[in-house]
C-alpha cells in the first residue's frame, strides 16, 4: 500500500460525487439494510474503485455508497472483505483508509458474531466495549506504516467513550435490548469446536466472529472515533452445541437488523 494509491482511490470516488463524507459504516453479514435510508445515494462498484482489493464472485454485490441519512453526509460500505476469503490484513483494512482519506471523522461498525457468553441470546445485539485479536496478525505489521501514522499504537480505549454511552441512551430510550462486553476475532471459515468456545470463554470473550478487529485496529491508527456493535447470531454453548446452520445465521441476523438501523440512525442524529 503507498499513499499515491489511497490518493488515486479517493479522487476516483471524489470524481463520482463522494462529497466529504461525515460518517463511515460498515454492514455486516445480513445487515446491510440502512441502505435503504441514504438519500440521493452515489454507488460505486469495489471492482471499479482504483487499488481496491479485487471482490470475488461471490461478494460481487460489494459496493460503496454515499449519500445523507438523518441530514448527514455518509459513506457505507455494503459488504466488507474478510480474511477468511484469502484477502490479507492490508486488504481487508484498505477501504477503511480510503472512507478515512475521504474526510470521514467517526465510524460505525456492524457484524454478526456468535454468543460465548450464555447469558446473551441469539438475536440480542451487543456493543464492543473491548475485544481481543486471535487473528495471528496485524494490520500495522508492515514496512512503511510509519509514513501512514505511528507503529506502536495505543489500544487501552479502542472503541469511542462518548459515541458508546450515547448507544446505550439511545437503546435505553428505544426499549431495544443492548449487551455489552468483549469481542473476539478469529480468522474462519470454519466454526468453532466445542474445546475452542470453551477456551474462548475461559478468556474473558463474550462474543466472537470473524472480521471487524482489523478495521478498529487500523481506526486507531487513524485516531479516528469508532463504536462497534455485533448481532449475536448464534448461542455457542460447549455443552450443547448445535451444527452451524449458516442459513439461520443470516436469518437471525435479518430479523435483528431493524433495531440495528435503528441504532445507528439515531446515532448518526445525535452526533
Ligand atoms: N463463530 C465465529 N463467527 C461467527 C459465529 C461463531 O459462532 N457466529 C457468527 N459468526
């Protein structure tokens, strides 16, 4: 990654219209239904965005769009990369820097994510407070990451304070459910073994899932103010684990998604 290839990004998406965008937003797997709320959207296609890691087929619907919702200039990003499709650290991270260069100062994550923690339910949402990286790498890990900010990052407060309370107000006000705890990230495909959710819990991990690290980690970088939350999908429980039914996965997550938008647009009000 050089700087003239996230420039040569940017001023491709400048040229459509992606006029300085407030507010970058990523969807999750099942949620990618605020869409629906941007007004007099501009799209562009990953694959025709200049250094933009090449979407496989079956990600082709990934896009970026821009547009207002609430009043305010956003951009979101409609399908992410995971590492689990073969893209490496920098790729699934570069978008982030490129909503970044456009001139956004927050970011809104979503993902779906299984519930380690057996209090939590299929279906209920939860807000990152912390999270540990079990990806066995790092979007920093490279070269020339001193020309793009500092190398040893602070990460004692990843996810923003204020941004968070005012999600918890938010849910409170909205009578909408909203568990809060620590992520975990593994890279996938495939599911966990019943050894591996009990060592997770063991951890202090309430909630896994296989993306949304990477992106914070780089936020940091940037200093740029972010708050994450996960749709549980699914209740990992070691002593009664069910075979992973991907269907109901995204599902859960589409029957989730309209407190989800709700969330995230009262924020995007508020802020
Ligand atoms: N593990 C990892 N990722 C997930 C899960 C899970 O149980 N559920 C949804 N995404």
């Amino acid at each position: 990654m050089t700087k003239k290839q996230l420039e040569e990004s940017t001023e491709y998406l400048k040229s459509k219209g992606f006029d300085s965008p407030e507010i970058g937003i990523v969807l999750g797997t099942g949620l990618g239904k605020l869409v629906d709320a941007i007004t007099d959207p501009i799209v562009a296609h990953y694959n025709n965005i200049p250094f933009f890691p090449l979407a496989t087929v079956e990600f082709h619907s990934g896009k970026l769009i821009y547009g207002k919702i609430e009043g305010k200039k956003v951009v979101v990003m409609q399908g992410r990369f995971h590492l689990y499709e073969g893209y490496d650290f920098l790729d699934v991270t570069y978008p982030i820097r490129v909503m970044h260069q456009l001139g956004i100062h927050r970011l809104f994550i979503s993902n779906a994510a299984g519930a380690i923690n057996l209090d939590f339910k299929k279906g209920d949402m939860m807000l990152l407070e912390d999270h540990i990286n079990l990806q066995g790498g790092s979007p920093l890990a490279f070269k020339n990451v001193s020309e793009f900010g500092d190398r040893f990052v602070d990460m004692s407060e990843p996810y923003d304070v204020e941004m968070r309370q005012k999600l918890i107000n938010i849910a409170a006000r909205e009578g909408i459910s909203l568990q809060k705890g620590v992520y975990v990230s593994v890279v996938g495909p495939q599911l966990e073994t019943k050894a591996e959710y009990r060592m997770l819990r063991m951890m202090g991990a309430d909630a896994v899932g296989m993306s949304t690290i990477p992106e914070v980690i780089v936020a940091n970088h940037l200093r740029l103010p972010i708050v994450a939350v996960s749709v549980l999908t699914d209740e990992c429980d070691p002593d009664n684990l069910q075979p992973v039914n991907i269907q109901e996965i995204i599902e859960v997550a589409g029957k989730t998604e309209p407190k989800m938008v709700k969330l995230f647009s009262e924020l995007i009000k508020e802020i």
